[in-house]
C-alpha cells in the first residue's frame, strides 16, 4: 500500500536511538535527557496518596484548580507576574503537548514560523502538520547567541510565529535581558506570537536573574510560555507540563488540548500542587543542585580531550571532541557508545544545514558515580 506522509523527512527521534543503543549496549547514558536518580520521596508518596485515595479519574479540562492557582503563585513569585488560573492556565502532558498544541492554534497553512537550529525536535515537524514553513535561523559555537539583526531580516508578511528556547536546549545559551528585549520588540512591531518553551527555567547558573518571557508584559501578551514538571521535579515520565497564555490565547489552546488530551494524570496533578505549596524551595534549589553537578562534570573532564562549551543552564553539556576525532558527531556519538559504552547525542540533527563542526552533547542530570563512570572512559580517549 502506498501512503503519503505529511512528515516524510522524519524518522525515530535521535533521543530513543541513542537510548536504545546505550541500553543495547549497556553504556552510560548521558545521551537522552533525563535524571538517573529518583525524584523526592515526599512527592512520591504524594502521588502515591492521591492514587490510593481514589483521584483517578479525568482532571478538568485545563487541570485540576489547586495545581493552576500553584503554577500562578509560582510565577508570581518568581517573574511578579499576575495570571488569572483559571483563564490563563492550562496543565498538559507534558511540555511536548503544549508545544503542539500552541503551535496548531496559532499556524495555518503558508504561515512562516521562525525557529533558531539547533532545534528542539519537536517544533518543525508540528510546524509541517499544520501546514507552516519552518524558517531556521543557525546559532553557533562557541556562544550560540541570538543575532536579533539576522531575525528582523527574516520576518515577511507570511511571519506569524516565533519560538524561543532559553534556557536552550542543546546549547545551554540562556537569554539576557537585552535578547528578550529584542524579541519583545520585534514581537509587537510585526504583531507575531511567540511561543516560548521554558521547560529549564529553573535551571540558571552564576547567579544570573531568572527570566522569562513571563517578566516582558508586552511579549506575554501575545505568548504561549511552556514548561516541565518533568525537568523541575526530576519525573519526565509522568509527562506534565503547562502552557501559560493570555485569555483569548489560552481559549484557543484548550480548544485542541481537549481533543488531543482532553486532561492529563489526575493523582500527579495533586501530588505537584501539594509539592508547590508545601516545598516550593525544591524548585528554588534546583539551580545550585544542577549548577554543582555542571561544575563536578567539567572538573571530571579538566584532564580529557574534550573541549567542553560554555553552559549557563540547562542540564546538558557541550563538548567539542576534533582534538579526539575526525568523525563526524553522529558517527563519534554510535563509536562512544559502542566502543565506549558511554552515549551521547549528536548536535548536527538539530540543524537543517548544520555547521561544519565536532560537537556533542552530553546529560549531566546523573548521580556523581554515573558522571565519574562516564569521565573515566571520556578521559581516556
Ligand atoms: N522542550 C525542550 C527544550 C525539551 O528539552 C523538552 C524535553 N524534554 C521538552 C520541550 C519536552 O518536555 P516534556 O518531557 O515535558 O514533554
Ligand atoms: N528533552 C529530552 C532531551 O533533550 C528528550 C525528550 C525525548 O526523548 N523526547 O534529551
């Protein structure tokens, strides 16, 4: 049977590649982004609580209220900015739902959407769903800084979205005020959206402020902002997030969350509203816990052949390897790996054209035995 794909460029993500071949393998795996060690036994319990108490049914539509109206404190807190949680809130699965769901209540068929390569995966195949063109504009090494100059000169009348990852993954770039100021200008001069996935928010390190496209009235005015439960609680499989938008935004997105989701997880619903209202600081110390783990990362491979990046937040480490190999990343990543026993992920598949460049990224969101296991063998090469 012949079928048309409306993703034919598209295969298995690079993520579940490597994690496969990292377990055919049985290398560590500092590929995929996730933590090896468990979330807090408080929030396990929580979940496990609620679960036992019967709040196993649907959630609401938007998520359960008490979780909402945690979400607004959270930003009122951390950014001073008042949302309504009713309106102005909507718990997903997950970060990656929202993503999709934002970008098809605001892209129709001929819309451009700038996105900035290296790319998180997700974005240009929704983008392709719903009928929208992709348009890349490369960052790259050492910094991976925005040129705000660069994306002016892209938008055309057929520009109606722009989507900004800080912290970035893979890159570890983080915004500065002057970036977001950038965007929120050309956001309101050409009247785009902006969707802006904040999933590593928490995670900034050497003291920088933490922004957001929740601290720019203008832009969060006409902005999907997007994060994780998963990355702030250390539980990606429970695949929760949110998506904060203003009202007329938001009743667009519930429109097709309803019908991609209708509602997320109901128990750990209860369980992450409990977290925030009672340990709030778990979020507020996560840049300091990560902040050490990128330090004892990089003392670990002081003596190695790898020249690691620049990393101001996130959970992921660069590390140009042209000193180790002249293998290009996607065959040095399969090498490590099965050489090796340690995984790692490619950059150059989050490029439509990538640069000429040996660069990998490595997860340091692991125990220090798993990063002291990986950085024996990585020093060695
Ligand atoms: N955006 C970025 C930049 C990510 O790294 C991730 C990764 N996990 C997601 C979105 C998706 O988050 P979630 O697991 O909550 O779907
Ligand atoms: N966000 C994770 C990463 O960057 C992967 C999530 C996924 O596998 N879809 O590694």
């Amino acid at each position: 049977m012949s079928f048309t794909s409306k993703l034919p460029a598209v295969g298995t993500t690079i993520f579940s590649q490597m994690s496969q071949l990292a377990a055919q393998q049985q290398a560590i795996n500092l590929s995929q982004g996730f933590p090896d060690f468990a979330a807090s036994d408080v929030l396990i319990s929580k979940l496990a609580h609620y679960a036992s108490q019967g709040f196993n049914q649907y959630a609401p539509m938007p998520g359960i209220l008490p979780l909402r109206e945690q979400i607004a404190a959270l930003l009122q807190h951390c950014y001073g900015r008042s949302v309504c949680p009713q309106q102005e809130v909507t718990v997903t699965s997950g970060a990656t739902e929202a993503l999709l769901v934002a970008i098809s209540a605001v892209v129709n068929a001929g819309d451009e959407v700038i996105i900035f390569d290296p790319a998180y995966d997700s974005y240009a195949p929704a983008i392709a769903l719903n009928g929208g063109k992709a348009v890349h504009i490369a960052l790259t090494a050492p910094d991976y800084r925005v040129d705000w100059q660069q994306v002016a000169q892209a938008i055309t009348a057929r520009t109606k979205l722009i989507i900004v990852n800080s912290p970035h993954n893979p890159s570890g770039m983080v915004f500065s005020q002057q970036d977001w100021q950038a965007l929120q200008s050309l956001v309101v001069k050409y009247h785009l959206y902006c969707i802006s996935d904040e999933v590593y928010e928490h995670m900034v390190f050497d003291g920088a402020a933490k922004l957001s496209a929740n601290r720019f009235a203008e832009l969060a005015q006409r902005s999907f902002i997007v994060s994780s439960f998963g990355k702030t609680f250390h539980v990606t499989g429970w695949k929760l997030g949110y998506c904060v938008a203003p009202a007329a935004l938001s009743d667009e997105f519930r429109k097709i969350h309803q019908y991609v989701t209708f509602s997320s997880f109901t128990p750990a619903q209860y369980a992450l509203a409990d977290m925030l209202a009672q340990h709030s600081e778990q979020v507020h110390r996560l840049a300091a816990f990560y902040q050490q783990k990128r330090d004892s990362f990089s003392t670990l491979l002081a003596n190695s052949r790898f020249r690691l990046l620049p990393c101001q937040g996130t959970y992921f480490q660069l590390a140009d390897y042209s000193a180790i190999s002249d293998l290009d990343d996607v065959a040095f990543c399969r090498w490590l790996t099965i050489e090796h026993k340690v995984a790692a992920i490619p950059l150059s598949v989050f490029y439509q054209t990538a640069p000429d460049s040996r660069i990998i990224r490595f997860c340091f969101a692991k125990q220090p035995a798993t990063l002291n296991a990986a950085a024996e063998v990585l020093c060695q090469l």
